[in-house]
C-alpha cells in the first residue's frame, strides 16, 4: 500500500498512543452478515514513557 508524501515523514519515527476510546462496528447490515467488524480509535499521543500505551 502506497503512503501520501507529505506522510512519509512518520514512518519509521517512534510514537506512543493511549486509547482514550474504541468502538467496534459494522457500518452495514452487509458488514454484520458477513461478520467485518470496524473499529474506530481516539488515540492520545502520549510525551515520554506511561504505562498501558501503544507504540505505533
């Protein structure tokens, strides 16, 4: 999968995450049935170390 340019300068450069919230859904009727599920994350950046984050 080809990344957008002006993206590229994140690749490969550490950072941290904390879920503030996740969802997990079915955008359709289509979905469901065919059990694909979407997640929809609100991600923090986390400065420095905490525990629990992600690293991305």
């Amino acid at each position: 999968m080809a990344s957008r340019a002006d993206k590229n300068r994140f690749i490969d450069c550490p950072v941290r995450f904390q879920a503030n919230r996740l969802k997990n859904f079915f955008p359709s009727e289509w979905h469901r049935e065919h059990q694909i599920v979407y997640v929809k994350a609100d991600l923090l950046k986390v400065a420095g170390r905490m525990p629990g984050g992600v690293a991305v």
